[in-house]
C-alpha cells in the first residue's frame, strides 16, 4: 500500500488516504507504530486520556531513547498534571475574546503586506505574505523582535521538520533539531532577562511576572513555552493560508463566491483547514495496554492520526475531495474538522489562526480577488507533520 508519506504522494494524497480507509481501522507502521485513518477513531483518540505522549514517562515510542528536555514543543509533549499547568498559564492570553482585540493590527499588517505585493505586480504568497502575516503577529504578541526572524527562522525550519517521528529522519536532520532547540534556549534566555529589567506589555513579560510569583516558573520553562508558541505560532498558520490561496486559485467558481460574499470568509477557512490540512498527522501514545480496533496494543504504543485523512473520510464529509467554500454553513449541520485536534491539546493557537486567516483571505478577496498562479505544481516543504508549499509565485492584475 502507498504511504501517505511518501514524496510521490504529496501533491495529491487523497487517493492514498482513500486506500487506506478502505482497507481498515489500523495499519501497522513500523513495529510499535500503527496509522489511524478513519474519522471517528481519530476523533475518539483525541478525547481519550488513555491516549497521551508518554515522553516523561519515557515510553515514546517515536523518539525512542531521547531526553524530553532536548526536544522542542514544551507542554505540547506533556501528559497531565503538568501539561494543564504550563498550559493554564497561557491560555488567558488566547481565548477568542482576547484575540478579537487583535483585528485592527492584524488589519494593517496585511494591509501593509498586499500593499506591497499587489505593488510589485508579482509575489511569492508564502515568503512575502503568507510567512510573514503570522510571523509578525505572534513576535508582537510574545514581545520577540520581528526583525529577529532571520536568526531564529532557520531554527524553527530545523524544529518543524524535526517534529516527525524520528524514524523519518536523517541524523544530520536530528543533530539539526537539538542544535535548534539549544540555539533557542540561548535566544529566549537573553531575551528573559531582558524583560525581567524592562517588563513590556508582552506575554513574555507576562510569564516572566508568573515566574517571579508563586507558580515559579524557570527560565528553561518560559523559553520552552515562548519558543513553542513562536513556532507553533507561525507556521502552521502560513501553510493554512498557502494551501487556501492555492486550493481557491484551482476553483475558480468557489473563489467568486467568495469575492461576492467576503462575509462567507470565516466559514470558507474552517473549509480550507478540512480540505488541506496544515498538521496533517498528530501523534498519540497508549499510557496503558489498550484494546482499540479489535487489537490488544501494550502500554507504549504510537499511533500516527491521519488527521488528513480523518477530514476525508465520506462517512463524515459529503463528496470529501471536493473543495466546498460553504460546507461549513452552520444551517448545514457539518460535523467539526479536525484539523485543530481536540481534547486537552486542543490547538491553543485556534482564534488567533482563524482571525488572521479570515483578514487575509477577506483583504486579499476585496482588494486582488483575481491574482493568478504562475506555478500550478508547487513543491511542497519536505516536513510530514507540517503540509504546506514551499512557494508560491503569484501576479496581481
Ligand atoms: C496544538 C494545529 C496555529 C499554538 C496544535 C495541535 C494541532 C494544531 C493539530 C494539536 C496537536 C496534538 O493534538 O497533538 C494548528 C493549525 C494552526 C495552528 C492547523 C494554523 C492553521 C497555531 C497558532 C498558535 C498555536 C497561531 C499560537 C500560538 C499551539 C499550541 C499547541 C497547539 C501552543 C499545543 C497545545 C497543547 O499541547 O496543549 N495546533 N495550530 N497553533 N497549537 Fe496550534
């Protein structure tokens, strides 16, 4: 059977997915590594909290004999009680009230982005806009200097292809990864004490303050959660907005509806994150021996969620391979994606995507609504866990 995986596959994995839903509700990956590809076990998974990491448990299965404190993504790689800690101490700051306050700024930011772009006639959309809509706004909202982006952007390139499972990996591309994580470590640690002298009104001058109070956090703790933000912050929302500007420039009739109706946009970017899914493959651990499938899994063992797949599955989504900008019609009663994951990792970051998608693609609609692809067979990055082109030539007319 093809792997979802594989290069060959990339541009176009929906028959890959299809094969596999067809032919079962597990599939043996690699010893101790199964595939998940239906909706409805995903989605339970997800919920369950018999499923968890179990790297501090040291029965991860998908970095076999790594120290936990070398990997990037803090409380992303947690199970409770200290996943909830680390997590509640962050999520104030990205509840869909507090990132509504948000709108006018990321306004202007993608203003100022298409403004230059629609100027010079001609655009790569990830690099000159895609990448850089999200990337500003979450330096802004940590309290990181923008103008930093070209230090620590190759170390988030190094991160987000070193969160597959390390059996895809090259050694160069794990020896990467750890130099990354400690290249951050650096980084934030300069910059905490930085704030520690002059707090701002940032959320690292926030957690600096939480440090110092009675939840003590340490140093390592604060970078850890300021890097995982910058990362999870940044990329994922820009393969969100390439892969709709790509899936919106192949459909020409959903695109007009759009133009027509930019109130549509927040509907037509749940759509967007179901057909084309940024993460398309999270990952869970048995925490203990689990029956799943009508197959006894031991305590330890990795399944791979096809959340890609999950968003195709027809038992769900009517004519799932179809993009339909209006699928998510709350009169259509469609069941949620799960593009977001849900459960106690729910995407913190969900609000914020979801505005800065919605401002880009409305502004953009508004102002370029018929830009034209000038590569219709982009290459897509070399991540698995992160799905999204790596350019993405465009003109303006
Ligand atoms: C977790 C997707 C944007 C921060 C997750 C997870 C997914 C996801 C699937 C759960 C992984 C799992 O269950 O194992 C996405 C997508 C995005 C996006 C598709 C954009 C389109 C953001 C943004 C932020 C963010 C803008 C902002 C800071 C996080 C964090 C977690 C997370 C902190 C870890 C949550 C936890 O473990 O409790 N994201 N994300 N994400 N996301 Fe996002």
């Amino acid at each position: 059977m093809v792997s979802p995986f594989d290069p060959e596959v990339r541009a176009d994995p929906a028959a890959a997915y299809r094969a596999l839903r067809e032919a079962g509700r597990l599939h043996d990956y690699v010893p101790g590594i199964h595939l998940v590809p239906h909706y409805a076990d995903c989605d339970v998974i997800f919920g369950d909290p018999d499923w968890g990491h179990g790297y501090f448990s040291g029965i991860n299965p998908f970095r076999p004999g790594i120290d936990p404190k070398t990997l990037p993504g803090s409380f992303l790689l947690m199970d409770p009680p200290d996943h909830t800690r680390l997590r509640s101490l962050v999520t104030k700051a990205f509840t869909p009230r507090a990132i509504a306050g948000l709108r006018t700024r990321i306004t202007e930011i993608a203003d100022d982005l298409l403004d230059h772009a629609i100027g010079w006639g001609e655009a790569d959309f990830v690099t000159d806009i895609a990448y850089r809509l999200p990337l500003t706004t979450i330096c802004e909202l940590l309290g990181v200097p923008a103008a930093d982006h070209a230090v620590f952007g190759q170390w988030a390139s190094a991160i987000s292809r070193g969160l597959d499972p390390d059996a895809m990996l090259t050694d160069e591309e794990k020896s990467a990864r750890a130099a990354a994580v400690a290249a951050f470590h650096g980084y934030f640690t300069e910059l905490i004490a930085e704030r520690a002298r002059t707090p701002g009104p940032d959320l690292l001058s926030g957690l600096v303050a939480v440090a110092e109070g009675e939840d003590r956090l340490s140093t390592k703790e604060i970078g850890d959660i300021g890097a995982l933000l910058l990362i999870a912050g940044h990329e994922t929302t820009m393969n969100l907005i390439a892969n709709g500007v790509l899936a919106l420039a192949r459909e020409p009739r959903q695109r007009e509806v759009l133009a027509d109706n930019p109130d549509l946009v927040p509907i037509a970017v749940e759509e967007f994150l179901r057909f084309d899914t940024p993460v398309p493959f999270p990952t869970r651990v048995a925490m203990r021996d689990l029956e799943f499938a009508g197959r006894s899994l031991p305590r330890g063992t990795g399944v791979i969620l096809l959340a890609a797949s999950a968003n195709r599955d027809p038992e769900v989504f009517t004519d799932p391979d179809r993009l339909d900008v209006l699928r998510f019609d709350p009169a259509r009663g469609t069941r949620k994606h799960l593009a977001f994951s849900h459960g106690p990792h729910f995407c913190l970051g969900a609000p914020l995507a979801r505005l800065e998608a919605t401002v880009l693609f409305d502004r953009l609609l508004r102002r370029a609504p018929d830009y034209e692809l000038l590569d219709t067979a982009p290459r897509y990055r070399s991540s698995v866990s992160m799905r999204g082109p790596e350019s993405l030539p465009v003109r303006f007319r």
